[in-house]
C-alpha cells in the first residue's frame, strides 16, 4: 500500500493548491492591513501610556506588551485559517489516498479513557486534540489522532502550563479475539505516574491488577515491559519479533516512548514524541515537501499498528515515493 505524493501533486490536489493562491494572497495582505490599523492605534495609545504620570512603570510596560500581544494575534489570524485551511485540503487528499478520512477537528472516545486508566498517558489538567485519520485500514478498524495533554505548575507568579505529553494515540482492532488485558511499555522507563520502580513485579490500575510477563526471549525483556492478567495469551498476542521494528519507528518519529494495551479485542497505542501531519503554510513553495513529509509520518504510524496486529506480523506500509 503506497502513496505517491507525485501523482497527487499532478493531480486534483495540485489543481486545488494552485487554487487557493488568492486564498492566500488574501491571508497575507488581510494581516499586513490589520498590522498596519493596530499600529496606528496602538502607538498613539502608547505614547499616553507611557506619559500618564499616575501610572507605575510595571503597570504601563504589562498593559504595552497585552496590547502588543493582542495586535499581533489579531493581525495573525488570517494567516492562522489560511494555514489550517491548506493542511485539511493536503491531509485529506492523503488520507483518501490511503482509503481513510482526516478530519482536523477531535472528539476523543472510549479508546481515550482506557489510555488514561492504565497510564498510557500521564494525569494532566487541560488537553487539545486534533488530525483524526479514520476508517478501515488492510481490513482493520483504524482511529488515529494527535494529543496534548498539559498540566498547571507552580504558584502566583510562577504559575504556568507545562506539556507533559504530546503525541499519537492509535486504536485498532486486532487480528484475532482475545480477552485479556496486557500493557506494553518500554522497559526500565517506568513513568512517574505508574507510582512504582522499574523493579515492580506487578502493576494496578483501578484495582485491576496486571502482573509482569516473564519472557523466554531474553532480548525482549531488556527492551520492553509486558504486563497482563493472563500470561500465556499476553505471550501470544505480543510477539519478540516486533521489537525491532517498534524501535525503528520510534528513532524515525524521535519518539521519547511508545506504550501500547491490548484489551477489549483491539490495541491502543500512544506514541509520545512531537507535533505531527503540519502539512499546511501560507508559503507555496513548501507543500510538494510538506505532504510528503505528512503521508510518511501516517504511513509509517500505520505500519506501527499494522506491524503488532497478530495477522500482519511485521508488515508496514510503505511511506510516498517523490
């Protein structure tokens, strides 16, 4: 399964990129204007600001940089929709190709509480989502989107948000039935909020307690850490032979850690790295290199499930061809 970013870029979405080059045209003189009006307000009001002798030097330079910020916000927002309107129109013209839908917008599910109940992601206090790919992948359900999850730190001033996550979470229905609960994680990287050391012969997430997977392939366990409630199946359903190629697509995403849970007859694997699928920007020029960069990263995250699913043991999908 393949994608050529050369056939799209010489077919209908080339055709819909040259289209949209008045679109941003538009975008770009839109913003230059509203730049332009915010500084011819903004600069007279400064001016008395900073004049204004009943007012305190801290108190003048915070409202100077909040109507800086505001200005330049305000001014950036025609790029800002431009940009995201060029990514759904780049993304989706791959995820058709690969015979799935993009939709920018995400409303996390079931698949979502289950990685937040057996720590596949950390606790946090605010989240964003977007880049859903969906559908039926090599004849497998498939659900695929980005995550950030952050969490508010400190006090008074020193009060801020930190990311304590960011990603891909993945959920896919597996290649044979299964009842068991099994947790895969890289080894001796156990995370603060699993609360235990690397030593741990067991884990518990509300109250369902899984035990380690002892492992007969010595490789393996100096790799990854397997945790069930059932240690012949959890055996079968995640095989050594799959360490290899996890490893390679986590150098190739510079992934900090991939986690994954088989329950409930499918997989949930969240893949903590960096910002995928930005496909879209005003400047033309980019967008041959752009979609091929975002068809390799979903290709190669497809490959990742496809590559643990028990029926299709090692395979991958192969990224677009320039």
């Amino acid at each position: 399964m393949r994608t050529n970013i050369n056939t799209l870029m010489q077919g209908q979405l080339g055709e819909w990129l040259a289209s949209q080059a008045e679109m941003r045209a538009s975008a770009k003189a839109k913003a230059s204007a509203r730049w332009v009006w915010g500084a011819v307000i903004l600069l007279p009001a400064l001016a008395f600001l900073w004049f204004a002798p009943v007012l305190s030097g801290g108190f003048k330079a915070m409202l100077s940089f909040g109507g800086i910020m505001v200005v330049s916000v305000w001014g950036y927002q025609p790029i800002v929709e431009a940009k995201k309107a060029i990514k759904i129109g780049i993304n989706s013209a791959i995820a058709e190709s690969f015979g799935v839908s993009y939709a920018h917008e995400v409303e996390p599910g079931a698949e979502f509480e289950s990685a937040k109940t057996y720590g596949l992601v950390p606790d946090f206090d605010r989240s964003g989502f977007e880049d859903r790919w969906h559908g039926i992948l090599e004849g497998h359900s498939f659900n695929l989107y980005e995550a950030h999850l952050e969490e508010r730190r400190g006090s008074g001033k020193n009060r801020r948000w930190v990311t304590v996550f960011r990603g891909v979470i993945i959920q896919m229905g597996f290649g044979r039935p299964f009842r068991s609960t099994t947790l895969l994680q890289r080894a001796g990287k156990h995370r603060k909020w699993f609360g235990l050391g690397g030593a741990s012969d067991h884990v518990s997430f509300d109250g369902h307690r899984l035990d380690k997977v002892d492992q007969v392939h010595p490789a393996f366990g100096e790799v990854f850490a397997q945790f069930s409630d059932d240690q012949v199946e959890a055996r079968v359903l995640v095989h050594p032979g799959y360490v290899e190629h996890l490893l390679r697509l986590e150098s190739a995403f510079g992934a900090k850690e991939l986690r994954a849970l088989f329950r409930a007859g499918e997989v949930i694997i969240a893949v903590e790295g960096r910002n995928l699928f930005e496909s879209g920007a005003i400047d033309a020029s980019g967008d041959h290199a752009r979609a091929e960069e975002a068809a390799r990263q979903f290709s190669a995250l497809a490959g990742l499930a496809l590559a643990i699913n028990q029926n299709l043991r090692g395979r991958a999908l192969k990224p677009g061809s320039s």
